[in-house]
C-alpha cells in the first residue's frame, strides 16, 4: 500500500515504523524534512499542509491509497489553529476532490472538540460544543474531513503523553503542580501510532469517528499524587474543586476497543512508569 503521512511530527513516525515493517510504501511530507530523524524505507519530502499548490503536487507524483494526517497550529492562538488545521484542511478537500481515484483518509483530531465540565462520560455520538477558540477551529477542521469525498476516518485523541510529553512531571519538578479535582483522560503517543496502523491492518475496522484514549478516566489530582509517588516529591498545597481549563470529562474508548486493538498502556499508570 502507498502510504502518505501529511504531517511528519512525532505521532506520524511512530506510525511510519510500523508501516515499513509491514512492507508499505511510505511518504512523510512536512516543511522541513532534513530536520527528521531518518528512518530506514520511508521517503521524505518538502511540503506545506497550508499551500494548496505543494499538496497538489504530492498527489501528483504518486498514486496514494492511503493518507495520515496529523497537522499542529503553527501558534497557540485561535489565528494560529486556523492557520495550523482548518486551512490544510480546506485545501486537502480541493485537492482529493480533483482526484481520478479515492484515497481512504486518517484525520488525528482531540477531544478538545468537546466542551463537557461536569464529569459526564463521552462517546462519539455526544454533542460537541467546544468552549475554547483551539477546539472550534478543531471541530471546523473535522468538518471538513468529513465532507471529503473519499471515506475517512477521524480519531478524537485525548491527552497524548509519553516521551518528550511529560509537562505534568516537569511542573512537579518544579513546584509548580495546581491539583484539580477534574477529570482527566489520556493516551500514550505509542497507542495513538498503533491504532493508526491497526486501522491500516484492518479496514473491516475503519469506522467514520473514534475516540482514542486509554481505559482509566483520572481525577486530575490522583496523576499528580501517582507522579509525587515516583519522583519522592512531596505535594503540597489544597485540590482546587471545578473543571480544569480542559473541562472535565470521562472519555469512553468502547468503540476502539470493540475493533479488537489492545491497548499497549492500558492507563496512566503503565504509561507513567516508562523511562
């Protein structure tokens, strides 16, 4: 299979890992490939998600069957989301829609579209209503996936942690832990790549919406208390009640787990306790 991984961050070359292993074809197209670690069978190349033209080009060069997309904002501002997600996504829709073929499309989105902050359990049929300016760009984006004229897929990722993502030990370090009495969901980076490619494995499984995040829906503070336990850190300071910027929210990972994928970090816990 031809395999083009929009977007060569982190999550797109775990999944590239797999792929070549499985012997596929792969691509990784981001704006600066020369700054990638090299991996052995896959093909990088220049290009910009958000010019339309450079797109157009990476579909011309080879016939793709199946395309991953993983974008990032190029700030952390409502400008910067828009520019990061909705306007690559806005010119993949012309783009594929000028194709004399029907790639299939994985779209990596977050569960920032929704907006719940009583605890309530979430799944793919609950309303979306973000409260930020970061998920209504979000869910602009998704919209535009799911109008694509070729089957896609959109995975809503809750909180990606693992190597290089350890903000909420770092703020431990630091002294600088707020405890919240929030709920809290997460999925390790190697989890995220994996269903990807089970995804790729299995196309009986590739429903239009998952949820992707691990079996155990945290209280905020109980992360920190596990962390403090690892590090000898002593946590001080009162657990403040309420939502946390994030809202607070229980993500139900039923239907990824109805695929028959078998999470590698079933909860913080295995996760948190890697190097």
């Amino acid at each position: 299979m031809n395999i083009l991984l929009l977007g060569y961050g982190d999550i797109a070359q775990r999944s590239a890992r797999l792929m070549v292993a499985d012997n596929h074809q792969v691509v990784g197209a981001c704006r600066n490939p020369d700054n990638k670690p090299l991996i052995n069978g896959v093909e990088t190349v220049a290009a910009d998600a958000s010019n339309e033209q450079d797109l157009r080009a990476l579909f011309s060069a080879r016939k793709v069957d199946l395309v991953v997309v993983t974008l990032t904002p190029s700030e952390y501002s409502k400008e910067g989301y828009r520019q990061g997600y909705v306007v690559p996504c806005r010119h993949l829709q012309q783009v594929i829609s000028e194709l004399s073929y029907s790639p299939y499309v994985i779209y990596v989105s977050s569960t920032g579209v929704y907006g719940q902050r009583e605890g309530e359990w979430v799944d793919e049929s609950s309303p979306t209503a973000p409260d930020s300016d970061s998920g209504q760009m979000l869910l602009q984006a998704e919209h535009l996936i799911r109008d694509l004229p070729v089957p896609s897929t959109i995975l809503r990722c809750s909180g990606i942690y693992g190597e290089g993502r350890d903000f909420m030990r770092k703020q431990l370090q630091q002294g600088k832990a707020t405890l919240r009495d929030s709920w809290t969901n997460r999925i390790h980076q190697d989890d995220v790549a994996s269903f990807i490619f089970h995804l790729v494995r299995f196309p009986q499984h590739r429903h239009r919406l998952f949820l992707v995040s691990d079996d155990k829906p945290t209280k905020q503070y109980q992360v920190y208390q596990y962390l403090a336990e690892q590090e000898g850190v002593e946590l001080n300071g009162p657990v403040e009640p309420g939502p946390g910027p994030r809202g607070s929210k229980r993500c139900s990972n039923r239907l990824l787990r109805s695929t028959g994928y078998s999470l590698l970090y079933p909860s913080y816990k295995e996760g948190l306790a890697q190097p």
